[in-house]
C-alpha cells in the first residue's frame, strides 16, 4: 500500500508543477501559487490565484486532478465518496468536502488540461451516470460525464495546450467554445479575469 500510495503521490505532485507552470506562463494578470503543501489549502485546492492588478480582490483556488485515462474514455469523473479498505470507512469525495472554484483537469498523455467551473460542476454533476469505481486501496463512487456534454453545460471553460522543453511546461493554445483565442506562450489569458467572484 506504500509504494501505491507515493506512486499517486509522484503522479499528483508532477501534475501540479506542469499545472502551475503552465498557468502562470499563461497570464500576466493572475499568479498562481502553489499551496499544495499547505494544510489549511486541502478542501479549497492546490493553487491560490491571486488577482496582482487587485489585490483586494476574494482570493481564488484551483484543484489540479491527474486522469491517466481521459483520452480514451472522454469522461469527467465527479467523485461524491471514498470508501478506504485500510480502515474500512466511507468519506465524502472532493463533490461534498471541497470547495474549489476550478479544476484543472489534467490528461498528461494528451498535453492538455481542461479547465472546469467546479460550482457548475456541482450543480449538474447527476446528469451524468452513476458509477462505481473499484481500486485496490479504495473505492470510489460518484458519476461519469461526458467530456462535451460538461462542454456545452459550460462545465469546461478553456482547454489548454502545453507542450514540455526541458523539464519546463508551456502553454501553445487556450481553446474556448472552439475558437483559439491564445496561440503563443507568455501572453494575457485575458477572460480569467472575469472569472473572479468578486468581478
């Protein structure tokens, strides 16, 4: 159980960094922060984004969620619960205990992150269909849904292409509503600046 656990360990600690490197290489407005470490960070997300032209703006967080196999299934996972053998107990998936704002939803096999409205999420995640999904250390049931179907329910807001050099990660293209709106790395992403609640 050790080495699988510091296996999904590895895997979410290097989607982080690609995460947190692309997003900051993607606007000049916004700085991520990378709080994954921080305790008091765990329900809320792995980044902090702070809005540097106003900085008394609510400050706003992003989960960063590694799915190895989204480029074959197409789906979005929305986990309501985790049931963990090891201790035989049943707790709230990150759609109950969680209050994020977004998620970048990572598929490293595709260099892609799709970047979701986690409130939206929340409040249309049972359109999708229930599943149950069994693991050697735990259990996890929540529902599946299709990866356009959380597009046109505006769930996914930005797809981001990114491409890796040198053990560095940039971002090629943030496409929205199938249009590119960004094809160079370095420059403004300039609607997630209205994606703040206090905006």
């Amino acid at each position: 159980m050790v080495k699988g656990f510091y296996n999904d360990l590895r895997r979410a600690k290097e989607a982080e960094k690609i995460a947190y490197e692309v997003f900051n290489r993607l606007t000049l407005n916004l700085l991520f922060e990378d709080v994954s470490d921080e305790r008091q960070y765990y329900h809320k997300g792995d980044l902090k984004i702070w809005d540097i032209t106003n900085l008394y703006k609510e400050d706003l967080f992003m989960d960063v969620k590694d799915d190895s196999v989204i480029h074959r299934t197409k789906n979005l996972f929305a986990e309501e619960s985790v049931f963990y053998k090891e201790n035989n107990s049943l707790q709230n998936g990150f759609m109950k205990n969680s209050t994020y704002d977004y998620i970048a939803y990572m598929s490293k096999s595709e260099k892609k992150i799709y970047l979701l409205d986690f409130k939206k999420w929340q409040e249309c995640y049972k359109m999708g269909i229930y599943k149950e999904m069994f693991h050697k250390y735990q259990n996890s049931y929540g529902y599946l849904m299709k990866l356009n179907q959380a597009i046109e329910l505006g769930v996914v807001l930005a797809t981001i292409n990114y491409e890796e050099t040198n053990g560095a990660y940039y971002p090629i293209s943030v496409i929205m509503n199938d249009n590119i709106i960004i094809n160079e790395a370095y420059y403004l992403f300039s609607t997630m600046n209205n994606y703040s609640k206090s905006a």
